[in-house]
C-alpha cells in the first residue's frame, strides 16, 4: 500500500539559511581562520503528518543538521521554526518546555541508553522530568509504551546489555514517544542493525506514527530504507541540499547528476527494472573537504555533466517541476 501525503500542507518544521561551520585547529602563522562546513544554506519545509528522508554520502551534514533541529548544536547561522516559534536562538531553560514536542532516536542503540540504568528508569525518566504521574501511573504508562514498542514488560527491571541490538532500538524508541512528541528525528536508527531486524524496526515505526500521529524526520545513507518508509526525500551534498522531491519523482525522475548516480549505484537484481546504461550518472572520486568545497557547484569535480558556468556560480535550490526542487544548472531530463 503506497502512502500518501496528508491533505493538509501545515508546516509543522520550517528551516530558512541554515549553517553551522566549525572552526577547525589553526596552525601558529596561519592568519586566516578555517572552518569546516558541515551544514552551509539549508532551507527546509517538514510537514505534519509526513516523514521526510534525508540521504546522502558520509561526511553530508545529515546527523549535524538532525542535531541542530534538536537545539544539541547551535547554528552559525540561520533560523528553525517549530509550530511557528523561532527555536533556534532559545537558551537550554527555554528549550526544556519545547523539546516535549520534538524527540531523537539515536544510530547507537547502546551507547544512546545509560548502562547503569535499568529500562523502567530509563523510559521513565523523561515523564518524572517533564511530567506529574503517581508511581502506579508512572508504572502503567512504561508497560504501556514497552507494549506499544513491542517488548514484554516484564523486561523492565533488566539493564541495557541485557537486549539485543533491535530491542535495545526498541527501548530508545519507546523512550522517544513517552511524552508524546509531534516530531521525532531518526538518525540513521537502522544503520547498526542487522537486516531482517532494520525491516522490523521501519514497520514498527510506520505503525507507530499512525498510532501516535507523528512526524518524522528519518536520516539515513541506506537508500532502501528511506524509500521504504518516507514520503518526500531530500538529497545532501556537502552541506546542501540538491534536491528534494516525493519518492516516487525522485526514484523514476532523478533530476540532479548526485542522486542519479546514488540510484545507481543500488543493486537491482531483476534485468527488466535496471535503466539503461545511457541513463545512468557514475559517481566517481571522493567527496571534497567541507573545509575547502570547490567553488560554484559543489558537486562539479565529480560531474559529467560540468560546464565552465557550474565551475564558478552556485546553482540556486529551485523549483523545477510541481514539489521537485534542484539545485542545478542542468537537470536531467
């Protein structure tokens, strides 16, 4: 069953000129200060009710620009508006109140959960910080939400090293929904599973957010696991989004060289499904340092399609089609 996009367009995210740059260990005579990129112009409308997938090679700027949504990272640069209140600028007292609304699961099912904790503390820690419940309601909702997760509540008293690596996801999921959020940003929550358990956990989360009405923002490098679960998908290149679409444009009508050549490089084992090898952009070399991107379009040093214009003016982020935006001087056709 192919899913849709709500009807209503209410932005729930909306992110203008986002940067974060980081200043990098300055040599005795150097004279100029170096920065590393990491998060260089982003601009960004998140839905209610949708997941938007966020792709792109290592090294993009996909779990910066996660972290500076959850205010873990202030910006250099730029705004973040949460249900139309600026977020990005607040202190950590003023955060407190908003962050109920906005939550994280983390790639590191591990290393995300405290090991001298037990899993009731750990789920119930957030409702004792935020919310007043008595102890037999404290109790109830933390079976409740193991439950909703999938885990028997019997398991409660037991520590972290305890589960395996999915039910350990699962205790990080559960924890992430115990005060109710509207949004919750995944980073890379499947990247450290093994496969059969990665489908487990996407399906579980599809339920979840029909469950709970939730939106989300799912970061991932594993193109098969964003398509699997996301509505519109954005594609990052150091720093910058190149394109942004529904996944069904983005899959059948790649428009930017980058997302090209990230579709094929997917193996497709049935012959009648592969594109011809004309329609097909290879991704070649490394990406470039964040500390020293190339000039005009990033993406250039690694395009086959470059021109003289892309090696000295920025492509603007536009839109090219009806919802598909591509920043590029040439899209494909």
């Amino acid at each position: 069953m192919v899913k849709t996009l709500p009807i209503q367009t209410e932005e729930i995210l909306t992110i203008k000129n986002l940067k974060k740059h980081f200043p990098v260990n300055q040599q005795i005579f150097q004279k100029e200060k170096e920065f590393l990129r990491a998060v260089d112009g982003i601009n960004l409308q998140v839905y209610k009710g949708e997941t938007l997938g966020i792709v792109g090679e290592s090294g993009c700027g996909k779990s910066t620009l996660g972290n500076l949504i959850m205010g873990l990272l202030q910006p250099t640069e730029g705004e973040i508006h949460f249900n139309g209140i600026e977020i990005s600028k607040m202190q950590e007292r003023q955060l407190k109140k908003h962050r109920v609304d906005y939550q994280m699961i983390f790639q590191d099912p591990f290393s995300s959960l405290n090991p001298r904790m037990r899993v009731f503390d750990l789920i119930a820690e957030p409702l004792i910080t935020h919310r007043k419940f008595s102890k037999s309601e404290l109790e109830e909702e933390v079976n409740r939400l193991m439950i909703d997760v999938g885990l028997d509540p019997s398991y409660t008293h037991r520590f972290p090293h305890e589960f395996s690596g999915g039910q350990r996801q699962r205790i990080g999921i559960a924890r992430a929904l115990s005060l109710k959020p509207k949004l919750i940003i995944c980073d890379e929550p499947v990247s450290a599973l093994d496969v059969s358990i990665q489908a487990q956990i996407l399906n579980l989360l599809s339920e979840l957010q029909k469950k709970y009405d939730l939106t989300y923002i799912f970061i991932a490098h594993g193109l098969p696991a964003v398509r699997h679960i996301s509505d519109r998908i954005g594609v990052m290149y150091l720093g910058n989004m190149v394109e942004l679409a529904t996944k069904e444009m983005l899959f059948k009508k790649p428009m930017h060289p980058y997302t090209n050549g990230l579709l094929a490089s997917l193996p497709i084992s049935d012959p009648r499904l592969r594109r011809a090898p004309e329609d097909e952009v290879t991704l070649e070399g490394d990406m470039p340092s964040p500390v020293h991107p190339p000039s005009g379009c990033k993406f250039h040093t690694r395009c086959p399609f470059v021109q003289d214009k892309c090696k000295s003016v920025a492509p603007a982020f536009e839109e090219k089609e009806v919802g598909h935006y591509v920043a590029c001087h040439y899209p494909l056709d």
